[in-house]
C-alpha cells in the first residue's frame, strides 16, 4: 500500500504564515478573555469583589496571568490600583507581566503603575522600572524617582538593573536616584564601583580586554561625576584603575 504524500508546493500553500499564527495566537487570547470576563460576571453574581476574584483566577489558571488581568481591567477599569496589588500578591513572579499588561492597556499614569507594582513587590522594582521607562522613554526621571521614593532601599537594585552600556540612560538614572535621595550618595557610589568592576544585574556578560576595561571604567566614571556622585568617592574607584582625575573629570 503506497504512503500518501503531499506535493511540496502544496505544503507550502498549506504551511501557515507567520501572520496567520500570530492572528491565531491573538484570537485564543481574546477568547480567553472573553471566557474570564464571563466567569467575572458569575462571581459578582456570588458577591465577589473583583480583588478577590482575580486572585482565585490567577491561583488556579496562573498561565492565563494575561487574559485574566486583561478582563479585569476592561470590566473594573476603576479598581485598576486593587488589581494589580491583588495579582501581584497572588502571583509575585507574574510582576514583570502584570505590568507589562497594565501598561499595554494604559489603564493608568505609568508613574501611577511604577508606584503601585513597587509598592506590592520592591524586590522587582528594576524591572518594574525597566519596563515603564520603555514604555514611556521621555518619562524615565519621573519613573525611578517615584520608584525609589516608594522604597529608598531599591535605589541599588535601580542602578544594577540598568544597561551600563548605555550610558545616556546609565547617567540619567543615576541622577534621578541621587535626586531624589540624597542621603543614598555614598551607597550609590559603591554601587558604580561595583558596576565598574562587573558586578552588574544584566544577564550577558561581556568579556573585557584590559584596555577594554579600563576605557569603560573612564566612561563610567565620567558619567556618575555628571550625575553627582562627589569626587572624593570617584578618586577612590579610580585609584583601583590608576586612571587619573584629568581622565573622568569634565
């Protein structure tokens, strides 16, 4: 008995486009939405405030974070500060996705969403951070110092979590933290030390010849004097390099 085969030409008209999975994909998610928001309507009937049905969505479907938090806001687009504590207390590692989904939907001021999400779970204030600054590029000052005024102790996780190699945005960030908290001068410049000498949150690391890394601890200490860390700190990580004060000093 001969083996059915299909003509490659054929296949490849059969093959679905990488448009089509993605029309696919967001298809499945709007029927899950629109299955939540249905199973919303069932709690209220059971007088179930939207925290607490939201919490028992997300502990028992935890995959579906998306679709569920999606639902909650377009139905309870007033309760946007409850959800959000209520699904990162229910599900602290969905942080990131909380947030990603409540700034896609705009249900809020980013600086808004920045303040609730660090106020429910400061451990992920640099993400948090990361993720609204992306969103809102021109709004980054804003960002961190709401942030970091929320909780003072997350300025070095901040700093640890943005990209050294971006250097406008390294120096910006170390700015509005300094800003914001004085008082953290001295804390945030152990924090440069560190990053200069690799001890940073970002997952690649990168290999440095000795030139390499001499020439990014200058960039890097050119910014955080720019930014206002005292020179008296920035002498002392660069006694460790033997770069001169006339190498990072405008």
């Amino acid at each position: 008995m001969l083996a059915a085969t299909v003509h490659p030409t054929v296949a490849q008209e059969i093959k679905p486009t990488e448009q089509q999975l993605v029309a696919g994909k967001d298809l499945d998610q709007q029927r899950l939405v629109e299955t939540y928001s249905r199973m919303y309507r069932y709690y209220e009937r059971r007088n179930f405030n939207s925290q607490r049905s939201v919490r028992i969505l997300l502990s028992n479907y935890p995959q579906h974070v998306t679709p569920i938090l999606a639902a909650a806001f377009d139905r309870y687009p007033m309760h946007y500060r409850h959800i959000m504590r209520a699904a990162i207390h229910a599900e602290p590692a969905f942080t990131s996705e909380i947030v990603s989904i409540a700034l896609q939907q705009q249900i809020a001021d980013p600086a808004d969403i920045v303040k609730i999400a660090v106020e429910a779970e400061p451990s992920y204030a640099d993400t948090i951070v990361n993720l609204a600054s992306d969103n809102s590029p021109s709004a980054i000052d804003e960002l961190v110092k709401v942030a970091v005024l929320v909780e003072p102790a997350t300025a070095d996780t901040i700093l640890r979590g943005t990209n050294v190699e971006d250097l406008t945005r390294f120096e910006l960030v170390l700015r509005s933290l300094l800003d914001a908290v004085p008082t953290l001068t001295q804390y945030l410049s152990q924090t440069v030390a560190d990053l200069i000498a690799g001890d940073s949150a970002q997952e690649e690391v990168t290999d440095y010849s000795e030139s390499q890394e001499r020439a990014r601890a200058v960039a890097l200490l050119r910014s955080a004097h720019r930014a206002g860390i005292p020179e008296g700190d920035l002498e002392l990580i660069a006694t460790r390099y033997k770069i001169a004060e006339t190498e990072y000093l405008d």
